[in-house]
C-alpha cells in the first residue's frame, strides 16, 4: 500500500517518480475525504455546506497535480501527458489507464525507481 503523506511531503514537487501505491492511496484517500464533506451537505440540504468540500479541492489542487505528474514520470511519460484529459471521451480514461500502468524498471529520465531507492 502506497504512503498517503508522500505528496504531502512533496506538496508542489513535479520532478521525480511516484509509484501506483502512492499516487492511488493519495487519490482514493482524498475522494473518501470529499464525500464525509459531502455528506452533511446533501444530508441538510445546505448549500452553504458545499464551502467545506469545495475548500478541500482547493488545497489538493496542487499536491494531487504534482503526485500525478510524477506518477506519469515512473512509466516514462512526460507530465504533459495530464492534457490527455481534455479530449473528449476518451482522455479522462486514457489518463486513468497510465495511472494503473507499471513504472519503468530502474532509473529513468525523471529519476531512479522509487520502489528501489
């Protein structure tokens, strides 16, 4: 299981390698966080509660960009990769399966191997 406060500790580090562990503990940690936030929202019917969620997303902005970037350095790719997103249909999945892809083994261009080092 990958290590939730690494992209903490790398807040706004876009240089280096992530392993699948790290990257989807920090990912599915943070969406189980959002929806406890969400619950008392839906739950009273205040919009006013939607600020606690929304204020979350704010500050994993830039950590969960940085994890996702360095996730795509472990398989090789370049962080410009996350663009992929942004055709339609298709890129939001073909992001989502280079984040389930296996890093590259030993060092590459953006580093060593983080389950190595």
């Amino acid at each position: 299981m990958g290590n939730y406060s690494a992209p903490w500790k790398n807040y706004a580090t876009f240089q280096g390698r992530a392993t699948r562990g790290e990257y989807w503990t920090f990912a599915l940690v943070n969406i189980v966080i959002a929806v406890v936030l969400y619950i008392p929202a839906i739950a009273t019917g205040k919009t006013a509660l939607i600020a606690l969620p929304a204020i979350f997303w704010l500050a994993i902005i830039v950590p969960s960009l940085a994890v996702l970037v360095r996730r795509l350095h472990d398989s090789g790719r370049s962080g410009g990769w996350f663009f992929i997103t942004f055709v339609p249909f298709i890129g939001g999945l073909w992001l989502l399966v280079l984040t389930l892809l296996d890093g590259t083994a030993g060092a590459n261009q953006y580093g060593n191997n983080p389950r190595t080092a």
